[in-house]
C-alpha cells in the first residue's frame, strides 16, 4: 500500500512538472480595456490614459503606388498582408508613447480603414530583445493598446481593432544592434478579416 501511493505521488510530480514547463503561445488580449480596479482600501479607481492627442497638422506621408493602386477589396487577405499598406508605429526604447511620426502613420491607417470599411486589424505589439519575456509581452501589450485607443481616436470602429502581444519573439531585423532593435520596438498591422 506504501509503495503504491508513494509510487502515485511521483507520478503527479513528474506530471505536473511537466505541464509547467511548456511554454504557452501568446494569446490575443481582449479588445476593450479592463474595468477599473482599486488599489488598497480607500483608494479611488485607476482608469487607463487617455490617448494622445492627434498631431494639429497632418504629416503628408506619400503613398506606395504599388500597394494602393487598385481595388483592394479584390485582393485575398493574404495578398493584402503580404504587400501591407499600413504602416507600422514604432516606438523608442521602454516606451509605449506615440510620437509625431507614429502619429502620421496611425492617420494613414485610420484613412486606410474608413476607406475599406469592413476590414478587421489585429494590432501585433512587437519589443526588441532587451529586458525579461514577461516585460516584453507587457510592453508589447500596452503598445498595441496605444496604437488601438488612437485609432478610435480618429474614429475607427473599436469593434474592428484587436490587439495581440508577441513581446520580443518575432523581430523584424534578427541583428543585435540599434538599427535593429529600433525597428522591433513596433506596433504592427495586419488585417484579420474584410
């Protein structure tokens, strides 16, 4: 009777030791905000910022002909994605704020969307490879969040933007440098259905 349960207990600690130690895939984070919380007692709620505000003047950014020349509404989501004509945010280091630049891409895209009006995006938070996974995928959460609350900022439907954090695990340049690591720092489009 001794042997068997102690037999049956290393069998539930060899098991459970190894459902903890496989990694699980990013999940896509819900697209509305969490409600706010309280801190300790007595405290008043916590509401996440406000996004900011949109740059007074739109920046022109010239247009690819080659990708938005033509009916896109024609084209496969496949085809779409493979030649993007959004255009990605990119972010300075530790930050989820979004500069004026940022801000003349998102404008872009808001044109881009209200153009094709039942496209559906997922919003991918992207770090560079500096700091600890779970800070990244924090990171990257709360950037794909900025570049969402701007967008309904300009207008766009919250109900055709969802978010998703890939933290540091898929790098747009592999190279271990600050050219790199500053086009990691992004938040990227990709539409998910029209």
């Amino acid at each position: 009777m001794r042997r068997t349960s102690l037999a049956l207990l290393v069998v539930v600690v060899f098991g459970f030791a190894a459902a903890c130690g496989k990694k699980q895939p990013p999940v896509a984070r819900p697209t509305t905000p969490p409600p706010a919380t309280t801190g300790a007692a007595g405290t008043t709620p916590t509401r996440p910022p406000t996004p900011p505000e949109p740059v007074p003047e739109p920046v022109t950014i010239p247009a690819d002909p080659t990708v938005t020349s033509g009916d896109m509404s024609a084209r496969s989501i496949d085809e779409i994605n493979k030649q993007s004509p959004f255009q990605p945010v990119l972010f300075a280091l530790d930050s989820e704020e979004i500069d004026a630049r940022g801000q003349a891409a998102l404008q872009n895209n808001a044109q881009i969307l209200k153009q094709y009006g039942t496209w559906v995006l997922t919003i991918e938070g992207h770090c560079d490879e500096r700091g600890t996974p779970e800070y990244n995928l924090a990171l990257g959460e709360r950037r794909a969040i900025a570049a969402r609350d701007y967008l309904v900022s300009l207008g766009v439907a919250p109900d055709r933007l969802k978010t998703v954090s890939y933290g540091n695990e898929f790098p747009f340049d592999p190279a271990h440098t600050e050219e790199a690591y500053s086009q990691n720092r992004r938040a990227h489009f990709v539409v998910t259905a029209k």
